[in-house]
C-alpha cells in the first residue's frame, strides 16, 4: 500500500454552498508556470460535501526536477524537503479517486491550476475525465466585482489577513471561504450585459458559477476557443481566428507541426478528437 505524504484535516467550518455533488478546493505549488515543463510539488485539496462537511488534504510531491531557487523562495519548499516525497506518477491514482464525482474550483484555477493537474494526469497516463466536470474560478467572479488578489480577496470578503500566503493549504482554506462570502455578498446583485440587459451573475449554484467563470477555451492552454457560433477556432499563430476543421482540411501538415511541437499533451488530445471526429463524418 502507498504511504503518502500527506496531511489530512477535519474543519468544523460551515459552509452555505447549495451543491449537487462535492466540490473540490484546490491550489497547487509548483517549480515554475511553464504547463509543459513544470511539476507540482504541493497540493491541498478541500472538498465540501454536499451534506455541509467539509475534509481537506494536502500533499507534498517530489517533482523529480529542480525546484529553482527563486521558486523556492516565494512557496518555501525547497528539493531537501521533497526529494523522500512520492512522485505524482506514484499516487495519481489515488488523487483521481479522492477527486472523483467531484467539481473543481480554486483561485485563477482556469488558466494555471487545472490545466497543470490535467497535464500531470495526462503524463501520469491515469485518467481524469474532465468533461463533467463544473469549474468555478473565484478569482474571475472576484476580478468582475471587485478586481484583486487573493489576499486583499480574503481581507476584502472575510475581514481576515492571508497568513501564509502561498502556501497551498493555507490558499486553498481561503479560497474556500472567498466562495461563501461571495455568494452571500452578491446574492440578488446585478449587473448590464453587453446588450445593457440587467442580468444576476453570481447565484448560488455551481452550475451558474460555471458558466460565469470557465472561458471558452477548448483547450486547457488556450490554443484552441469556441467561437461565437460554438465552433473550434485557433487562437494563436498564423491561423488565430480561422476554424481548425478547415485548416485541418487545408494545411494537414499543421496537425503534424503541432503533434511534433512543444504544446501540452491536453492540446494534443483536443486537436487529435477534432480530427478524428471530422474524419468519422466523412
């Protein structure tokens, strides 16, 4: 059986989320931001329950690279305090499970955090299957009513001071709690959309929090997005804008380029589904 190093805590804290399955909290501390070549070296995880209790775990990773120094100095974790760690590949599975039937939710969580842990998975070769999966980034309902970070976020919502601050747990608590502040806070408050419509973005349910904080990304990496029509368009490089079906069509030597490049393994997965769904219609 695998040990993990891992730290496990009961919180008593209420919390006033209307779920229909858990929702998992979750921050990551790594050796850079670079999605391809970076490794998570810590990740706390809070799942809410939907009967109101809440569990929370956190684990340190040996990324199996060198933490660079100046990485080090921002999250405290240094290679002497990992290297007797478990690797990621080691207890994936493990994770996948304690993840499973879970939603997702952490802070600017959409564009770093959960592409990251996709990518270890993918690495890992375990499977994590996204696709129902709801994914609430508190920092974008934070960024459209009151922009900041997370610490002014936790001052701002808890009347609290971040201590710790980078510490994935103690992130993670914050995070959790930015949430149920928020939803109390903007319950009934509205705002004009583009078409000067009155419309009520936060509300309580995740379903909706959903909607209002995950993109349009096909893609974790952002390389591919839904255009207004709901089609798979690139957003980078020489055909930003243009429909990847067509240029799939057009430039098949594009797919090999990507295939061959330093794109994540996500990105690689999402164009290969569209060129293989694009070859069964035919």
């Amino acid at each position: 059986m695998l040990i993990l190093a891992a730290k496990s805590h009961s919180l008593t804290m209420a919390h006033n989320l209307k779920l229909k399955k858990p929702l998992a909290f979750f921050d990551l501390e790594t050796t850079g931001i670079n999605i391809q070549k970076d490794r998570i070296v810590e990740i706390s995880v809070l799942k809410a329950l939907v009967g109101g209790e809440t569990e929370i775990k956190t684990f340190r990773i040996n990324p199996e690279i060198p933490i660079p120094l100046e990485t080090s100095l921002i999250h405290g974790i240094y290679d002497e305090d990992v290297k007797d760690c478990p690797t990621f590949k080691s207890f994936a599975k493990t994770l996948a499970n304690f993840l499973h039937g879970c939603d997702l939710a952490g802070f600017n969580s959409n564009r770093f955090d959960v592409p990251m842990l996709v990518e270890e998975f993918l690495r890992a070769d375990v499977e994590f299957d996204m696709k129902n999966r709801r994914l609430v980034d508190v920092q974008r309902i934070y960024h459209l009513m009151e922009p900041r970070n997370l610490g002014a976020a936790y001052k701002f919502y808890c009347g609290k001071d971040l201590e710790n601050a980078h510490s994935a747990q103690a992130d993670t608590v914050a995070t959790f709690e930015v949430l149920g502040a928020q939803v109390e806070r903007y319950a009934g408050v509205q705002l004009k959309n583009d078409k000067g419509e009155l419309y009520e973005p936060v509300q309580n349910d995740v379903e909706a929090l959903h909607a209002l904080t995950s993109s349009k990304q096909v893609d974790f990496a952002n390389r591919m997005v839904y255009n207004n029509k709901g089609d798979e368009v690139f957003n980078f490089g020489k055909y930003n804008g243009r429909l990847v079906t067509d240029i799939l069509k057009q430039d098949p030597n594009y797919y090999d380029w990507m295939m061959k490049g330093d794109f994540p393994l996500d990105t690689k997965r999402k164009l290969t589904e569209i060129k293989m769904r694009n070859a069964f219609k035919k």
